[in-house]
C-alpha cells in the first residue's frame, strides 16, 4: 500500500495548539495575505491576534462548548476568528456569507450559537430578534446597530484559556453545515482529532506535495471544509503562507499567480474551466511557478484536466471527500507513473474502504458481511477512519443512516480497477453540484411549496458548461394559476429572497403532475428524461 502512514500521530492534539506552535516557530515568516484589504500578518502577529480575541471571547462570556457563529466571507479576521473560537474552548459553526436571513437564523438557531461574529454588509436585511441563545454580535469593518465592533476582542483581557475536560476526540473543532438530500442542513460535528488526522494525513509519506516552502493562493471559502481544511489549517501548521482572496475572479487572480510568486492552488472544476479560457487567450503568465493544483468538491472531467495541463503546464490531483470525512478520504498522486488526473486517486492513510455491488442493501447489515465490487464494476463506497464524523447535530436518526459500526455509506457509486484507483460514477444521493456547492433538491422544493400558485414541484440538476450543474425547477401550480414566463420569474425572485443565489432555480418547468412513486416519493430520474 502507498499510504500507510501519517505525518504525524493525531491522537491528544488540538488544532490552535498546532497553529500557535507553528507561529513560535515562524515568527518572522508571512502567514497570511489578505488580499480583500491589502492586509499581511507574519506568524508572530497571527498567533498574538489568535490569543487576544480568544481572550476577547472569554471576557465577553464565552464559554467551553458554547457554539459560536462566524458569518464572514475570506478574511484574516475570518482566520483569527475560527482559532480563537477553539481556543477559548468554543465550537465554531460556519455560515455562508451569501446567505439569506431564513438560512442565517435556522442555522444560527439549530446550532444554538451564543455569539455570532459577522460584517455589517453581511447583515444587510437580516433581522436577528427572537434568537434565543444569542447574547453579542460583533461587526468586523462595517458597523450595523446592535452591534459591537471587532476590534472590541482585541482589546487587552486577563482571561485564561480553558484547559479542556474531554479528549481532543469528543471536542468538537468546527460545526459546518452540510446540505443533507432531505429536509435542512445538517450540522456535522467534527472534532479535534478528526481534523487534526486529516490534515496529518495529507500531509502524510506519498499523499499531498504540500511543504513550508509554498505561496498557496485560496479563493475557496473557508466557510466550507474544502477551504477550512485542506487550505487554511495544512497550510499555517506547516509554515507556510496563505494568499486569500473573498471570490474567484479571472483576471485579479491570474495577476496574483506572479505578484505574489504562487506555487500551488486549490481550485473546483468551474475555476479551472474559467482559468483555460484566460490561457487560451494569451492571459495566463508563462513565468508563473505554480507547480501543481489541486481539484475538488465537484466531478472533474478528464479532458478539462488535460486541456489546462497543455496550456499552463501544471499538473492537476484530483481528490475527493465530504464534510462528514474533514473531507478528504481520496487523493490522486503527480508522480509520472502514477498520474491518473481523471481519477480521485487511492485512499489515504488509515481509509478502509469497501465498494459494494448490491443494489439494494438492507441498512441492518454492515460492510464486512456484503460482496464487494469486481474490479472496474461499479458500486457503493463505503469508508472508515479518523477523519470520519462524529455524527450529526442533534440528528441521531440521520446519524444512524450513514454511519453504521464505524463504516460512513458516501452515497456515491465508484469503481475501483486493478491498480487500486478510484472513480466517481454516479450519486444516489440527489444532491446538485453548482461550482462545488451542494444544493439539496428538498429545500429548494420545500421553500417554492410556500409560494400560493405551487400545488407541488420536484428540483433536479442539469448538466451545465460553466457551473457543472444548475438546479431546475418542475411545478404544478394550483387552480386558477397560469403558467408562463411572468410566473417562472416570480417562482426564481421567490426563492432568491430566500435561499442564497446557488440554491435558486435558473429554469422552471411547468407540468400538470410531479411524477411520483406509489410511496410519494418524487421520481427524479423522469424529470431528468424530461430535460433531455
């Protein structure tokens, strides 16, 4: 087996304590770039930042295990916030700065969380009355009434820092929410060890080619656990330096590869589109040292990773994983004899995996008693490891149906050839892929169902150039309702109040009836057909 060992042993480690050391150790090194404010901090000044609004936290009530919100786009206090969250002993859970109030206050209020650390532009339209648990919020560089500045948790505290009464395996390290394929998010509760062990086993013997040497350009959001923790955790604990931009954009980006000497970004498959067009008209730099990039979230098609590696001459590593997995599980490999970029790769270090041919498999049983896969036939992944979830937020029902005697059930259909590599075939799960975002099909449908002309609807994704995929929307509208362009803008306005802009339909399908199961359940396979 090529991985079989991590970086480093995971076990009793927390993650701000690896930070923290790293920034002793690299004190005069830069650590961050912040790119939306011009803003450069070396380690030093990042670990010193760290501890103030960690002591900050605590003297403005904070407590261990009291859930707290970061509601910010890519930024250092974004960075700063989510360690010192930790190392007051707090849980951070992290909000998508797009979102609308309707999603802000169910996470915000599912979560529980005490204190909520945002922007005013962020908080533009979003009335947080009536939250229960919420004491303070505090506004990074635009102020917003009812709220306390930033800066206020950089102000000298005499607080101590908790020492922590669990293990780093019970400790939850970060609370983001993933878009389950029915009903509202889940929060996915992730500890210390489980990020820790991720991170060590990236940067493990033969799987990343990370090192303290790299300028990694993110335009991931950090919100998300692609650019939690396969950037910004990896990077700052090797020493390395971290340019952040808040979104990705063409022609600042391709600007940034030379100014700021770049050596290696990880980017979604819609990015990567985006940066061939730019080299195939002459605006990608030829002096670049960008080694390597790193593709995720999103299926990457074959000819799209050759077409960039003959424009720009950098080799791309497909990977794969989930929120519930810290995320990775898979990663491909930029040796010569192994490159396989249309491939996710092997597992890495300490990943069981299993591909099962049932089709139908009966939730009582587990891996070890089912029939694998032959090799290059397609089946069901199913993973065990240190990176895998404790379970989900106060969800023990959703919890028990994807975690089964330690085995996680991805949902995803695989194959698995000879060589031991691994590819992404197909979904149960119906979720919709829009520039690597997940999009469940049930929330969009449950808010167009509060409009008064929807009688029922069903969501699907449509296979698109730029996005990978686009939701579409299928409605029966009740009597007394016409159909026709009017409604169709109406139904997608409706939503965009609601939900935020990946989440919207770009089509709306009229039909007399959503097709159905004799169960109820809605046949998305035939709404597809309809597309085709």
């Amino acid at each position: 087996m090529l991985r079989s060992q991590l970086y480093a042993d995971p076990h009793h480690l927390f993650l701000h304590d690896l930070v923290l050391d790293s920034c002793r150790r690299h004190a005069q090194k830069t650590a961050l770039v912040d790119v939306s404010c011009g803003r450069r901090l070396t380690y030093a000044e990042y670990g010193d930042t760290v501890e103030s609004v960690a002591r900050g936290l605590i003297a403005a009530g904070v407590r261990p295990g009291d859930v707290v919100a970061i509601f910010l786009a890519n930024s250092w206090e974004f960075c700063t916030a989510y360690h010192a969250t930790t190392l007051a002993g707090a849980i951070p859970t992290l909000l998508n700065p797009t979102f609308r109030e309707r999603e802000v206050r169910y996470q915000l209020e599912n979560s529980a969380a005490v204190l909520l650390i945002s922007d005013g532009a962020n908080l533009e339209g979003i009335h947080l009355a009536g939250l229960p648990n919420l004491r303070r919020v505090y506004t990074t560089r635009q102020s917003v009434a009812g709220a306390e500045p930033f800066a206020a948790l950089l102000k000298p505290a005499t607080a101590s820092y908790p020492k922590p009464d669990q293990s780093s395996e019970q400790i939850l390290a970060a609370l983001p929410y993933s878009s389950g394929t029915t009903g509202l998010p889940k929060g996915v509760m992730l500890s210390h060890f489980n990020l820790v062990a991720n991170v060590y086993q990236l940067l493990g013997p033969n799987a990343t080619r990370l090192n303290s040497a790299d300028n990694v350009l993110c335009c991931l959001p950090l919100y998300h656990i692609y650019g939690l923790n396969v950037v910004l955790n990896p990077v700052l604990i090797l020493g390395a330096t971290l340019v952040l931009v808040p979104r990705f954009q063409p022609q600042p980006f391709i600007k940034l590869l030379t100014d700021e000497a770049i050596t290696m970004m990880p980017l979604v498959p819609p990015a990567i589109n985006a940066l061939c067009q730019a080299a195939e008209a002459g605006e990608f730099p030829r002096d670049h040292k960008v080694h390597w990039i790193k593709s995720g979230a999103a299926p990457l098609a074959p000819e799209l990773a050759r077409c960039f590696t003959a424009l720009t001459n950098i080799l791309v590593c497909q990977g794969y994983g989930m929120t519930e997995a810290s995320p990775v599980t898979h990663v491909g490999f930029l040796e010569p004899d192994l490159y396989r970029p249309d491939s996710i790769g092997h597992p890495l270090a300490q990943t069981d995996c299993r591909v099962l041919a049932q089709a139908e498999i009966d939730p009582a049983e587990t891996p070890e008693n089912l029939t694998e896969a032959a090799p290059g036939q397609p089946g069901e992944l199913v993973m065990r490891g240190p990176q895998i979830m404790l379970g989900y937020w106060k969800e023990p029902q959703a919890t028990a149906s994807v975690l089964r005697d330690g085995w996680y059930w991805s949902g995803d259909i695989v194959t698995r050839d000879g060589e031991g590599f691994y590819r992404v075939v197909d979904r149960r799960k119906e979720m919709i892929k829009y520039k690597g975002f997940a999009v469940a099909p049930a929330e969009v449908e449950a808010v167009l169902l509060e409009h008064p002309a929807v009688k029922e609807c069903g969501v699907v994704g449509r296979a698109d150039a730029s996005a990978g995929e686009i939701p579409v929307a299928f409605v029966a509208l009740r009597d007394g309702f016409v159909d026709g362009k009017k409604l169709e803008d109406e139904l997608c306005a409706f939503v965009a109040d609601r939900l935020t802009h990946y989440k919207q339909p770009r089509e709306v399908h009229f039909v007399s009836a959503v097709p159905k199961t004799a169960s109820g359940k809605i046949l998305r396979r035939e709404l597809r057909k309809a597309m085709s």
